[in-house]
C-alpha cells in the first residue's frame, strides 16, 4: 500500500512538473527575456534574442509581437532608422498585430520619417503624407503636426485641412492650442478663417500685456497677444531672458498657466524700481 501510494505521488509530482513547463515554453521565455532588456535599453541584446525568437520559432504567436520590438531596439540604436521603419511595416500588417501596438507602430513610423527627412531624404515625407488621410485619429493628428514642421511650405501646408478638424471639432485645450500653433506655422490664413467659423467658447482667447515704468503716463509696453499664439510667443524668447525673469521671481509659463485657470482674469506685478506689470485675457 505505501508502495502504491508511493508511486501515485511520484506520478503527480511528474504531472505538475509537466504543467508548469507547458506554461511557460521555450518561445515565451526568450520573448519575455528580451522585453526585459528592451525596458532595460540593452538594445543590441534584446535584438540577438528577437532574433533568436524568430529564428527558432517562426510559428511562435510571439514572433509577431517581436517584429515590433525589433522596431523599438533599432529606432533605439539610431542611425537604423530604415531598418526600424521596416520592421514597424511589417508589425502592421500581420493579421494578429495588436491595435496598440499598431497605433504606436505607426506614430513611431511618422517619426522615422521625419527624422530621415531632416537627415535629407525627402521622399521619406511620403509615409507621413500618407497618413494624413489614416482612420485612426490619434496617427491622423500626429502626422499632421509633424508635417507642420517642414521647411517647405507648400509641402507643410498639406497638414492644414487636418489640423482646422482639429480646431473645429476636438475639446482638449492642449490639443488645441498644438493645432493652432502648427497652423500659423503653415497656413495663418487658414487658422484666421476657421477661428472666425468657429463659435467663441469661454476659453481664454487674447492676452494682453501692459507696462508702466515708474511716473509714466502711457505704457512703456503694450501688447495684444491671441492665446493660440502664447506657446509660440514663450519659445521666443531667449532662455537667458527668461532665467533673469526667475531671478526676480517671475515664471512666464507658470503665470500664464495659473491666468488661464483662475476664475480672474487680470494680474498685476508691481517690481521693486515702482514699475507695474499689468497682464489679463480677454
């Protein structure tokens, strides 16, 4: 009977034994190594172990999902940009590709792209033309933004009709704000007429800046400055300007930002030499 017993416990042993390596097969453990060093950045690593992956186990339902982090690896390495579009490319028409990975794929896809053209090849502008017209709104936009940044304006102005849905039709001030600012990059014609088109929201629209030197009747400064273009006025100015402007205090993104949330709409900065600056959005 002990004997029997014996027996029967060895067997289960060996059966649980059995369960626990079907779990995790040879495949899965090489993909999970090798996202591990691609959270890691070990990016020459987790490419020998993608490449493993897809070597040994080409059937594996793992060996898709490693074409996308072969992409991640490469794009990580830089100066391999075509092999990581290619790779993304290839993610993105698989069957199986995961919708995540997909959108991220082809934001990352955009990127390249603009990295290649900046680099001086222009025909890589053609894959992020392309997906001006793409059913997912989120690599719509994108491409759309980074477009706004060529050089060639004729070429830029070929994100405008997407980044005025954008002003027309989405909420998020942020986005809005980026869509706005990418027009009067490549279209300010285009941001005029959609603005007009569009009802006046309670948002913040114009900001105004007033200084007064001490004993002076009229402004020393007066400006009128629309909120779509606030971001654009910020990044003009020098960083030296705006570290003197911390010294004594004052912190133009944080002003701007905390103006644009508060339920009052004037700020008043009177400086130690009796000089007056006066800031409110109308």
């Amino acid at each position: 009977m002990k004997t029997l017993t014996a027996i029967i416990g060895f067997l289960v042993v060996l059966s649980l034994a059995s369960g626990l390596q079907a779990q995790t097969t040879p495949d899965e453990t090489l993909f999970r190594e090798a996202k591990l060093l691609v959270y890691d950045k070990n990016w020459n690593a987790a490419l020998d172990k993608l490449g493993e992956l897809r070597e040994k186990y080409p059937d594996s339902p793992w060996a898709g999902q490693a074409l996308f982090y072969k992409g991640e690896c490469l794009s990580g390495l830089g100066g391999r940009e075509r092999e990581a579009l290619r790779a993304y490319k290839d993610y993105i028409q698989l069957a199986d590709a995961k919708p995540s990975l997909v959108e991220e794929s082809e934001g990352s896809i955009v990127e390249l792209a603009f990295v290649l053209y900046e680099k001086g090849d222009a025909s890589a502008l053609r894959d992020i033309e392309g997906r001006l017209g793409h059913e997912n709104k989120v690599v719509r936009y994108y491409a759309a933004y980074k477009l706004s940044f060529v050089s060639d304006k004729k070429v830029a102005a070929r994100a405008a009709p997407v980044l005025m849905k954008i002003v027309e039709s989405e909420k998020d001030p942020e986005l809005l704000d980026r869509a706005r600012i990418a027009l009067l990059r490549v279209s300010p014609e285009s941001l005029k007429t959609v603005e007009d088109r569009t009802p006046r929201s309670e948002s913040p629209r114009m900001i105004k800046i007033r200084i007064w030197e001490k004993g002076r009747k009229e402004p020393a400064l007066s400006l009128n400055i629309p909120w779509a273009l606030a971001d654009l006025a910020l990044s003009a100015i020098d960083e030296e300007d705006r570290a003197d402007l911390r010294k004594k205090g004052y912190d133009l993104n944080k002003i701007l930002s905390d103006l644009a949330k508060s339920k009052q709409s004037f700020l008043k900065i009177t400086g130690d030499d009796g000089s007056v600056i006066e800031i409110w959005i109308e």
